[in-house]
C-alpha cells in the first residue's frame, strides 16, 4: 500500500510552541511518499541507504514500524521512500516520512487507524527520536491544512504569497530544541519573556493571514525572526540571508528549528518575483491535503 504526508512551514511561533505558547503552522505542496509491502523480514529502502530495523541511519522509519507493531504485530515489511521534502531543512520531512509509513502499514495491514490515531502513533515517534518535542510537525503532517496551535483552530490563508528558500545548511531539530532549552535553564525569566512575545506575534498573526495584509504580516516576521535570534537559533548565513531580502523588500524569518534550514519570506508579487530571480528557492502553497493514501506513488 502506497502513502503519503506533506512537508510543513511554521509561518509563527516555532519554540515557543513547545513551551505551550501558540505557534501557526501550514502544510506544504512538497510530499514523502512511502509504500509498504508485507514480507517475512523488514527491509527499508530510501534514499539513505537499504537496511533492515535500523534506528541510526533510519530511526523514524524505524520507530514507526516499532510503533506500528505493538497496534498490530507483523512478522516483515518492506518499506520504500522517496521524497520531495529537503531533509533537514526545517521542513517537518521527518514527521513526513513518519506519518506517510505509519498510513501505508496501516493500509497494507489493514489496521482501520484514524486519523487520531496515526497522529497519536507519529508523536510517540518524535519523541522516541529527540526525546523532546511539541508535536507540531506530526499534527499538520497528518491534517494538512493550517492551524492555530495547540487550539487548533483551523485558518484559511487570504492571498499571500510565500518564498522558501534553502540556506543548504542543515538544521537539526533536537540539537536545536536542546540548545534553546539550555539557554532558558540559564534565563529562565528573559527566555520564558520572549515566548511570550512569540506568542502575542502568533495570535496577532491570525487575523492578517486571513485577510492577505502582507504589510502586518511582514512586519511580523521582522520582530518574530528577532526573537529567534534573540534565542540562539539564527546563524550567520540566515541573518545575512534575511538583511539581502530585506533589501529586495521582502520579510524573511526562520521557519522550523533553525540554526540552518530554510527561510520564509513574505512580500508583495513584484518583491517576491525579484527575491526568487536572484536567490531561487520556490513559492509555495499553504494549506496543503495531510496524510493519504497514494494510487499513482512515486515510489
Ligand atoms: C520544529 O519544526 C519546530 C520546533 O518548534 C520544535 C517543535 O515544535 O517540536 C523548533
């Protein structure tokens, strides 16, 4: 059975979100896609290499055919992944890859998981590989669309255009999760402080979204991405990114972890169009379906 989940951006709010305040987050038109076929032993072949349970080089997949298993034991599996989703690039491709074998064992053992269910499961795994999390990433990868997070009050994005470039350094969630949690350990008042600006931003950030006020919503990613910064999560390659953005008129802003990965900018058409003539990157489309089952897989 063949599956498969988006990538995600979080437009608002990521690490502030796993300390409770509120974050938006929308799916991507960027997929994994994953097909699972009964077999007598487990075999996973992906990009990555060809292995069998393997939780070094692919510990998601791996947990989530661990996981998958106590719901409904199975004797072997052969798992094949392709993606579309740059991996390690603040794109969620993990919570992908995860959600989309979750949903294709489901199938292929006919196991009737809810949509709940999957989630339940992908969360399980997030946590099972870095130990920390808010579950942001397994929630949309699972739902699609765009949400106010943890109310999960679903929005609808108004005409607003959005560039995702990659600046090929690579971000690593849990180091990055880690290092702002240390930082917090040692200021507690000020970090918890800029969580709560993060917060104020996410919510002042609904109303824009819906109406496609590019002007409010650019100068939200200005005072979100200073406190990213403020945090410990930019790097010298993304502030510079964001000031030669900023330059062509568009806003920039980390999205997902940070400390590499990508960035998000928002501008208006022309701004945007000049921003990607000279620094590539793709425009996206918010709001994309969540996990399903695929006929015509790329797999
Ligand atoms: C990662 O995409 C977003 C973070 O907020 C971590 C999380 O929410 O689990 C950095």
């Amino acid at each position: 059975m063949k599956a498969s989940a988006p990538a995600k951006i979080i437009l608002f709010g990521e690490h502030a979100v796993v300390y409770k305040r509120h974050a938006v987050v929308t799916a991507i038109n960027l997929r994994c896609y994953a097909e699972a076929k009964k077999s007598d032993e487990i075999r996973i072949y992906s990009p990555l290499g060809v292995t069998g349970l393997d939780f070094k080089v692919h510990p998601y997949v791996s947990y989530a055919i661990k996981r998958f298993s106590e719901v409904k034991p199975i004797d072997g599996v052969k798992i094949r992944i392709e993606s579309d989703i740059p991996i390690a690039s603040g794109l969620g491709s993990s919570s992908a890859v995860t959600v989309a074998v979750l949903k294709a064992l489901d199938g292929e053992f006919d196991a009737g998981l809810s949509k709940d269910e999957i989630f339940e499961l992908a969360r399980k795994v997030e946590l099972d590989v870095q130990g920390i999390g808010s579950g942001t990433d397994p929630f949309v990868a699972t739902f699609g669309g765009t949400w106010l997070i943890p109310d999960r009050k679903p929005i609808k994005i108004g005409n607003v255009k959005l560039l995702v470039i990659n600046t090929g350094e690579s971000s690593i969630t849990a180091d990055m999760v880690r290092k702002v949690a240390e930082l917090r350990g040692r200021y507690p008042k000020i970090v918890d402080g800029i969580f709560d600006t993060i917060d104020v931003i996410a919510l002042e950030s609904v109303e824009p979204l819906e109406k496609g006020d590019i002007k409010t919503l650019s100068e939200l990613f200005f005072l979100n991405q200073c406190m990213l910064k403020a945090i410990g999560v930019s790097s010298k390659r993304i502030d510079e990114l964001v000031d030669r953005l900023a330059e062509l008129g568009v806003s920039a802003k980390i999205t997902g972890a940070g400390g590499g990965g990508c960035v998000i900018g928002i501008g208006d058409d022309k701004s945007i169009e000049r921003a990607k003539s000279v620094f590539g990157g793709i425009l996206v489309e918010a709001g994309a379906e969540g996990v399903r089952f695929e006929n015509e897989s790329k797999v």
